[in-house]
C-alpha cells in the first residue's frame, strides 16, 4: 500500500489504481460526506462540526515543534514494482518512484493526523466555503513558491485542476470531481471552485488535489517540434512546492529526495516540527526476502510489515538483539478498510449471486487465522469497520425508508440483520458453510456430472485469481483447497505487475485481492467503486462491476446528506446493500501499524496520533538521531 506524507490531503503517488487510492484516502481523513457547507473558518474547513485547533495554534498537538533538522532517512520502496519509469505520478502509464508526491507537492489544505473530516490551510491562508454550498473560494499565501523560486499564484492552480481534468490522467479524478463545475480566477492569488449541486465534501476534495507549477513540462518535444502533451511530461523533473526536492537516483538500486532549506512553509503551525530529515533515500528490492535480508543488515532505517508470520518468526538477529532494531506495534484508530477477495460480476458465473455466496462459504478465515496468521488479524465485517457508518443488527426506521423503494430490486436479506461472514468456530464449522454452499450451486444449477461440478450445458466450475504477486498463493490456496471440495476449481495466476495492471484496467480476471481504504466519512469516491457509470469505465475503481440503480441512489443519498443523522443512514443503508451482494469476500484487518526500525538512528514523538498512516507518521515526524550508540 502507498502513503502520503502528510496525512488528511491524499494526493496520487502514482496513476491508474494509485489515483483510486487518493480518492479512498481523501475520504478516510479528510470526510466526504455532501451537504450545504461544513463548520469553516478562515484557517480551515471541517464537515461536521468545530474544528480542533483554533486560527493561532502554533503547531499540531503530536509534533516535536523543536525536533533538529538533519541527518538521513534510509526507506525501502513499498511499490509492488520493482523500480519505476517515470518521475510524473499522475499520468496512465508507468511507475512513478514511491513517495514522491507526498514529498514534492503541496495542496491547498492539509489535514492533522489528530483529527478527522477537517483540514488547515497550507498554500491557502484562507478557505470560504459559500452559505448555499455551491462554491469555495481559496486565497493564497504571498509567501508560497515552488521549486523553481517561482510564486505559486491561482493561474497554477487551475493549470494543475485542468489538467487533472484532462485525457491523460486516470478517470478516478473526473468520477470524484464530476460535481466541480469548473475554476474561476478571481485575481492572481485568489481562485473560486463552482459546484454542480451542494456538497459538503468537495471544499475538502479540492483544497486537498497536488498542486504544480505552468512551467513543469511546458516546453518543445524534440522528436515531434509539438509543445509537450501531459502524457509526455515523463522525465522532467516535477516542480512543486513541497518540503523535498528531487536528489540524487539511480535507477534500478534507489532515490534520493533532499529537504529544501529554503521551503517556503517550514514556519507554517501546519508544518512545523515535520519534513525534519535532510535527505530521505528509498532503496530499491527486487522481493520481500531481499528487503527483510537488507533490513536486517542495516541498509536501510525502517520497514513496515504486513506478513503476520514475517513479524512473528523472521523480525529477528543480532541488530534486534542489541536493540539497534526495534520491532513497534503501534495503535491506531483508523477504519479497517474492506480488504477484500473481488469477484468480476461482468462474468458468468460470477453474475449469479447464489454461486458468489457459495464461493465465499469456503473460506475458512478462522483457520487461517490460527494456523496461519498467529491470531494477528481481525475479521472484515462490511465497508465501514471501526466508524460510526457501521450498520448493526436490523435496519432502523432511516435505513428502511432509503432501501424500501428498492425492496424488488435488492437481495432479501438487506431487510434483515447486518451481513455476517460465514465463520467456522463454536457452534459452526466448515462442513456446515460447504454444506450450505453445495445447496445453494445446486439451485443455481450446478451439479455433479461424472465426479465434476457442471452446469446445463457441461462446463465446469473454473475460476482464476489473478495475482502479481507469487507469494500470495499461500494465502489464497487453503480456500482454493475448500473449494475442490465443492467441485470448483480456483487456478491462481501469477502476472508481472505491468500485465496486472493492464488486465484490471480492463477488467480481465475472474477473481482478484483488493486493498481497499477504509474512512470515517465516505462520499463520491464510492462512485468510483461500486457506481454504475465506474462499471462501465475502463480503469475505474468498481473492480467487482456493480451496476445497481440502489447502489447509485444510496451514494448520490451519502454525498448530498445535508445532516450528519441522514448521512449515518445512507452510508448504512450502502453498506448493507454492498455486504448482501457477496460480490466480495471479506478477508481481515489489523488494529496496529507493525513497524521495525534503527532506534539508533532515529527517534520519534513519544506517542502516534491515532489517524497516522504507517510508515508516514515516521516520515513526517521523526528525527535523526543527534548521537548514535556505536555499532558492536
């Protein structure tokens, strides 16, 4: 997974599903939630309710104000490629380096990882969002300048909207911007978004979009004598306003971003006290082994885990033994996010939502947990885990009144309790889910023919996970294992990365792992994953197809809920509406960040805000250490 830096405003690291992963990230701490205006003042926005720090808040509650400048910050790449071909995050094709847009550009506001659903204004020194909802006016700072020396000024602002607006870009920014009527110029450090319809979130969308300098790939391309299109601005070097800038790379083996001493923000409340290192290196491997290896001899300062049996059996040796590395598990607050196994409903049989239901009776999580995952993680119950926007039990009288009018058009069982995944502990077992699932393929009509599972015409139950990954067929092969049971056979297919993405961007797969990030304030974003017109749109999010006029009706009722008891509904009501149509199966989640690191090297605040981002909270607020142990 990628991060931004600086935690409320996610920007793109890279195009095409990266792009998708910002507007997941835009809602998860910034809040989408539609309606008239939020609470706003001029130093910032929030959706519901006051905001936390006032107009003279010297700097964020988790920050080291006086933490020293200096030293090195030694990463590793956490991109699934193994290097990257392109400097420019935003465009289609290729890969960009990781954290390169969360270190190089600036927004317009900027959230704290204290708080959720609010943001501060960062190139904007102030944001008036108007009384009817349908515009938001930013001003910008005299001081603000990029890169280059160059004044950040409103006309660079609508460049860098316009252009993301534009034909290379990845389509997730015009789904989640499809309410944006255009970007007026008010005068040359004032700008003013017009909306289609009053929505609470977009003021936050906006002020949260990366914003570029006119003069970044604004000159001739020599082998067509034609001034450069977007999708051929690949190597020239980006120019933001961000705290780093681009140093020295090699390609293949790392990157290197230096901290601008002259950063125009540094004495910002909303940036003091961050961007503390002087150069952050991100080092290049080609597989998880290597990385560990490389960790554990101390080429690098930190790495995040996600592997539960990495963490629990191979985070270990003498630089751990001495204390030089330190394995932290640190508590967060964040929603769990729906990490989920995605079925292609554009494919028979996966059209049927008996079969769906079927398939996902055979994943035995509790096993897998145990056996495999040392009890680390937490079952995947819905969208919205761990926020108020959970539905429990039965529909109340505001969840009912939205889904009645599609009672004939929805599964049965959105009227009833919360979805539940299937479990096999106490009273249940994995015998009882097969049993269920063989009676519901035989009323989809798939029946055993000649010792093989075949439907009317013969054919057999075949599927294909598709994945880039070859590690993770040891996660998927115990379910595949359940279902032979059934007479279903799942082929896991290993892709190199580029082909994997080719083939999600088009939709050609059967079965795939997503993800996907969780948020305590969801709103159009959710267009892009289960919205009709996404269904329908190469290199949308809506992995899994949906195309239901509910589900519309449902994020249409999300985003323009003009009350916070309205939108609660809403995203309740989706939530079961999504949960009942098994297209997904949900796998698990942690409740930690599992981060081991050089204690000799760095040193951190004393606690992490609850909203951080893994490994971002590092790169945002450590420091280096002044002194260090000597290495014996």
């Amino acid at each position: 997974m990628v991060f931004s830096l600086f935690p409320s405003l996610r920007v793109p690291p890279v195009a095409g599903r990266a792009g998708r992963r910002w507007l997941a990230w835009v809602g998860l701490a910034l809040g989408t939630a539609g309606a008239a205006s939020g609470a706003w003042a001029a130093h910032g926005y929030a959706l519901w309710g006051e905001l936390k720090y006032p107009a003279d808040f010297p700097h964020f509650a988790y920050v080291n104000p006086q933490a020293p400048k200096g030293g090195e910050l030694r990463l590793v790449s956490n991109l699934r490629t193994s290097t990257f071909d392109k400097y420019n995050p935003f465009t289609l094709r290729g890969s960009a380096p990781a954290y390169l847009s969360a270190l190089m550009f600036d927004s317009l506001l900027v959230g704290a990882a204290d708080e959720s659903g609010a943001a501060y204004g960062l190139l904007a020194e102030d944001v008036q969002a108007a009384p009817d909802g349908l515009s938001v006016i930013f001003r910008l700072r005299r001081e603000a300048r990029f890169h280059n020396g160059q004044p950040v000024l409103a006309a660079d602002v609508k460049h860098s909207f316009d252009t993301l607006m534009g034909p290379h870009t990845s389509p997730a920014y015009k789904t989640v911007l499809a309410d944006v009527a255009g970007l007026d110029v008010l005068d040359e450090r004032t700008v003013r978004y017009r909306f289609r319809q009053p929505n609470r979130e977009l003021p936050l969308t906006v002020g949260g979009l990366p914003v570029f300098s006119r003069a970044w790939g604004d000159d001739i391309d020599p082998k067509t004598g034609q001034r450069k299109t977007f999708d051929q601005v690949v190597m020239d070097t980006p120019i933001g306003s961000g705290p780093y800038t681009l140093g020295p790379v090699r390609f293949g083996k790392d990157i290197t971003y230096l901290r601008d001493p002259g950063y125009w923000a540094r004495d910002l409340p909303v940036r003091r006290g961050t961007a503390n290192f002087d150069r952050i290196t991100v080092r290049i491997y080609k597989d998880n082994t290597a990385k560990l290896e490389a960790l554990k001899a101390g080429e690098f300062d930190l790495m995040r885990f996600f592997s539960a049996g990495d963490w629990a059996r191979r985070v270990n040796g003498k630089r751990f033994d001495s204390g030089e590395l330190v394995k932290g598990e640190f508590t967060h607050r964040l929603p769990t996010g729906f990490q989920s196994y995605v079925f292609n409903t554009r494919r028979p049989p996966l059209d049927d939502i008996r079969v769906r239901e079927a398939l996902g009776l055979a994943l035995d999580y509790e096993w897998m947990n145990r056996q495999m995952f040392y009890n680390a993680y937490q079952r995947v119950r819905g969208l919205f885990g761990n926020t108020d926007c959970s539905p429990q039990g039965a529909p109340d009288a505001a969840e009912l009144a939205l889904l009645s009018p599609w009672r004939a058009q929805l599964p049965p069982a959105v009227f009833g309790p919360m979805f539940e995944p299937p479990r096999t502990d106490g009273d249940r077992s994995l015998r009882d889910n097969l049993r269920r699932a063989q009676a519901l393929l035989r009323e989809a009509g798939w029946t055993v023919q000649g010792g093989q599972l075949r439907n009317a015409q013969g054919q057999p139950l075949v599927l294909e996970y598709l994945d880039s990954n070859e590690g993770g067929a040891r996660v998927v092969t115990p379910w595949a294992r359940n279902l032979t049971k059934l007479g279903v056979a799942l082929k896991f297919r290993p892709v190199d990365f580029a082909l994997y993405q080719q083939r999600l961007r088009t939709f050609d797969f059967d079965v795939i792992s997503i993800a996907y990030q969780g948020s305590d304030n969801p709103g159009a974003e959710y267009a892009d994953l289960f919205g009709s017109a996404a269904a329908r749109t190469e290199d949308s999010g809506n992995f899994a197809g949906v195309a239901h006029p509910a589900v519309d009706a449902l994020i249409a009722r999300m985003t323009g809920a003009k009350t916070r008891p309205d939108f609660l509904a809403a995203c309740r009501a989706l939530d079961r509406a999504i949960s009942h149509s098994h297209v997904l199966v949900p796998q698990w989640s942690a409740t930690t960040h599992r981060l081991a690191y050089n204690a000799w090297r760095l040193a951190r605040p004393a606690h992490m805000p609850p909203y951080a981002a893994g490994e971002g909270w590092a790169i945002d607020t450590w420091w280096a250490q002044p002194t260090a142990p000597a290495r014996r």
